[in-house]
C-alpha cells in the first residue's frame, strides 16, 4: 500500500505542470502583501453520509487547512472556506458553484461521496477551476473524461474490490480449509456509483479466484429495511461476504442478519462505513471486532523510518489535533489520515509549481524538469529513480522502433533483412538501426521539444496510417493478387471500417487544427 501512495504521490506531482497555471493566477493576483488562496472544502456535515466517514474526512482536511493557514505556503495565505454538501448530491453541485462564482475560491477540496462526485466534477471543470478529491474513489468519476482541472489522489473502487478478493483468495486454504474453487462468495452493494464501481472489481476479482459467486445484489443505501436482502444471503449460503456501503446501512444490514440468524465465514468491506470504527462499535457491539475492512493504509502505521524527515512531525501534529477534536477514539480513523495526507500531497504540488514558477519555468516539457519536479519532495533519489526509468524506457523503445523501421526499408527495396544476418550480409538493416539510433541521439543535442516531438510523432503516424491501411485493404481483397488467401468478408468489413474510422480522425484533427 506504502508503494501505490508513494506511486500515486510521485504521478500527482507531474501535475504539477498544470497548476503551474494556478500559481501564475495566484501571482498576478499579487497585490502588496495581501497574497491569498482561497479554498472552497465540500464534506457531508450532516446526513447520513457524515457518520460513514464524511465528517472524519472533513476533520482531516480542516487540521491541515488550519495548520497551513498559520505557516502560509510560499508566502501566500491560505483560507478555507467551508460548506455542507448535506449528503446530497444537489447541494453538493450548487455549494460547488456558490463557492466558485460567489466567494470566488481558488480551488476546490474534499467531496466523499461518489455519486456527488461524478455531477460536480464535470460542474467544475465547466468552471475551469481546480478540484481535488480526497474520496469518491468510484472509476464513474473519472474515467474517460479526460479532465484538465480535476485531480483525486486515490486508488478506484474497483481496485479496492480486486484488493479484497485476492485477499481471500491467499488464505482460502489456511483460514477455510477450502480451494478457491470451492468457497462461496457473495457480493452486496449499495448502488449508487461507489458500490457498482467496488462490485464490478468484486466479479472480476471472483473471476480470477475462481470463487463460486452464489449471488450478487444491490440495494439502496437509504432503504429502510433489508430483511429480504438477508433472506437471499441465507439462501445463498456464502461462506464470506464482500460488502459495500456506508452507515447506518452497514448496521442495519447486521442487525436483521443477527435476527434471522444469518451464518458466514467472513465479511468484508470496503471503506467509507467500514472505516469508521466508532459508528460500526455503537451499532454492532463487539462484533464490530471480526469484519475486515480495505481502506489505504492509516498514517499512524505507515512505516515512518521510510519517509522524509519532516513527515513524522506532521503525522504526529495532526494525530494531537485530532485527539482534540474527538477525544476518548479507540482507534483513529483512516479517514482523518487519508484527508489530511492528500492535502500534504496538493501542498506539495502547489508548492513545487510556485518554485518552478519563480525560476521561469511555465510548462513540464521535458523530462530533466519532471525529474527538478520531483526533488523538492523526494530529494537527489527522485531524480535517479526518474532517470533510470526514462533509460530504462529508452532502451527497451530505441531496438523495436529502429527495428521496425530496418525490416520496413529493407523489405520496400528487396534488400536482406534480419538480426539472423550479419552486418556484412544485411547493410541497409543494419544501417537503418544505427542511423535511427544516432538521429534520436542527436535530437537531445537539438532545442526541439522532445515531449512535444512524441505527440507530433503520434499525430504523424495516425495520418500516415490512413493511406497504409487503404493499401493493405486493396491488396488483401485482390483475388488475382492472392486466390484463396483474401480477407473473408467479415474481416474485410471490419477492415474497411477501421480505415473509414481512421480517415474520419485525420480529417477532424486537420479540420479543427488552430481552433485551440
């Protein structure tokens, strides 16, 4: 888990090329020494998605929101403005508007809820305003959307599904004394867009486990009764099952299963209520002690010897402030860590695009300033580690596109052609290879935008491909050319499609080119 934060800090931080559009606002916005960021915070304050981990998630952020209020962040001030989103998704919209178009924030924060998520993102990103989630780990929320002004520094919820089913599936024999084969499993959700999205990594993680999934059901986390829910589970007979939702659904659903005597294995969920300790303690009593529970992994027992000096501090800081705040906890949420943790990670961020902003530095490309990026928080190992995997990259990239292109020239010119042959034997192959090599060498000597000449190269590639792919489907369709060995009809149908779709997208992109 350590890995995948530190993964998904190290990616956010190449973000940090477009909040470079943010710092440079928040300096031309500069006015003596009244240098302020305004940020707008959405949590559910009342609700019942406040008590499944929605209120934790707002004391997180608020603890590093006022730690930095006092510290300020290269020399700006920064103010929370808070709001209630209610646990409804309207609401959550229209505070994200009020937010942005009123007390004119700089950025948005927080938001827990999934199905709130997918509507103000979209919302947002109209607005052109920065958004960073700290929840709402639904797939729904960003996938395929190509977002420039939305950011969520989490793991998605299918990922979260995979997670606990791969879990079972390593101790099925020591902890059940069955196969994976031979356990039953069932899956039950809420079904707004987190449960759907945890579900579908639920199924595909069965899959691969090779579960016996006896059943699969959604249900409304705000239904006033499960009972029927139960009776399908007692009928299904699962030997574990995988949960998701929030609370008090979570306790309703234990209630009536203690009722009707419902008999498991184990039961698993997957964040939001199953994080929320206290809640699950108040309405289950000491059964709140057996489930089991994913949620990335607490501040207090992350391995503090691994991180960077100053962290330690700062984790301890907001373990004291949150003891303030709810004292007498027997265990101190995720939640609160996880919030406040994020907004380390977007402190960082901001912080790197102001430095690189004060050196002049407007844009992220190349990939020596994604390596400088990276080493005000990760120091000189960020910038090797960085370095060993463009080298890496590099080196796996330069043989098969050189390659490629040797076995392309020489065949085209009826010239001998194969790594089987030796330089002698095959000249032109092996010309092309060391001519690409030495060109693409050569480039890094040259002031072309080397992040710039991909995309050119790709665009370049997708237009060429057009005129290929005509004439690959005119030869295989010959039957003089090829007698028995033209395409079917199928595959001939499916060709031509792909080379009309391919045509299609080169005649937009030259159409639209200079529309910005």
């Amino acid at each position: 888990m350590l890995v995948r934060k530190a993964a998904r800090l190290l990616g956010g931080l190449i973000t940090a090329g477009a909040i470079l559009g943010m710092a440079a606002s928040a300096h031309a916005q500069d006015k003596g020494n009244d240098k302020r960021i305004k940020i707008g915070v959405i949590f559910d304050l009342t609700g019942p998605l406040a008590g499944g981990g929605s209120e934790l998630q707002y004391i997180g952020a608020k603890i590093m929101l006022d730690h930095f209020g006092k510290t300020g962040v290269e020399g700006y001030k920064i103010e929370g403005i808070y709001a209630d989103a209610q646990s409804k998704p309207d609401v959550a919209i229209n505070e994200a508007v009020r937010l942005v178009e009123q007390e004119k924030v700089d950025m948005l924060l927080g938001f827990f809820s999934s199905a709130q998520c997918v509507p103000v993102a979209a919302r947002v990103e109209q607005l052109k305003k920065f958004m960073w989630i700290t929840t709402c780990i639904s797939s729904a929320v960003l996938d395929n959307k190509n977002y420039k002004y939305v950011f969520r520094p989490q793991a998605s919820g299918d990922q979260f599904g995979m997670m606990t089913m791969d879990f079972i599936a390593q101790n099925s024999q020591s902890k059940f004394g069955k196969e994976p084969k031979d356990l039953r499993v069932a899956i039950i959700h809420e079904d707004g867009a987190y449960g759907v999205d945890v579900a579908k990594g639920n199924v595909a993680g069965a899959k691969k486990a090779g579960f016996n999934l006896v059943l699969k059901e959604g249900y409304s986390a705000t239904a006033p009764d499960l009972s029927a829910l139960v009776t399908k589970l007692k009928r299904a007979r699962p030997d574990v099952i995988f949960h998701t939702g929030y609370n008090p659904d979570i306790t309703l659903l234990m209630r009536q299963a203690r009722e009707q005597g419902l008999k498991f294995g184990a039961l698993v969920g997957h964040g939001a209520g199953y994080g929320v300790y206290e809640k699950l303690k108040e309405g289950l009593g000491p059964d709140a002690n057996y489930l089991f529970n994913t949620d990335p992994i607490s501040i207090w027992l992350a391995n503090q010897k691994s991180m960077d000096a100053k962290l330690p501090p700062v984790i301890k800081m907001v373990g004291e402030e949150f003891d303030k705040v709810k004292p007498g906890m027997a265990i101190r949420s995720a939640h609160v860590g996880m919030a406040a943790s994020n907004l380390i990670a977007w402190f960082i961020m901001l912080t790197t695009a102001f430095t690189l902003h004060t050196s002049g530095i407007h844009d992220i490309d190349s990939a020596a300033q994604a390596a400088a990026a990276l080493a005000p928080v990760a120091g000189r190992l960020a910038g090797l580690v960085f370095a060993a995997g463009i080298i890496g990259t590099g080196l796996l990239a330069v043989p098969v596109l050189a390659g490629s292109a040797s076995y392309a020239a020489a065949e085209a010119l009826d010239c001998p052609a194969g790594l089987d042959c030796k330089p002698r034997e095959a000249k032109l192959f092996y010309g092309v290879i060391a001519g690409s090599t030495i060109v693409g060498f050569a480039l890094n000597l040259t002031r072309i935008n080397p992040m710039k000449a991909l995309i050119y190269s790709a665009v370049i590639n997708g237009v060429v491909a057009v005129p290929v792919m005509f004439m690959i489907m005119v030869l295989s369709t010959n039957k003089a050319l090829l007698r028995d060995f033209v395409l079917p009809p199928v595959l001939r149908s499916l060709g031509w499609a792909a080379t009309l779709v391919m045509l299609a997208a080169a005649i937009a992109m030259i159409a639209t080119l200079g529309r910005g």
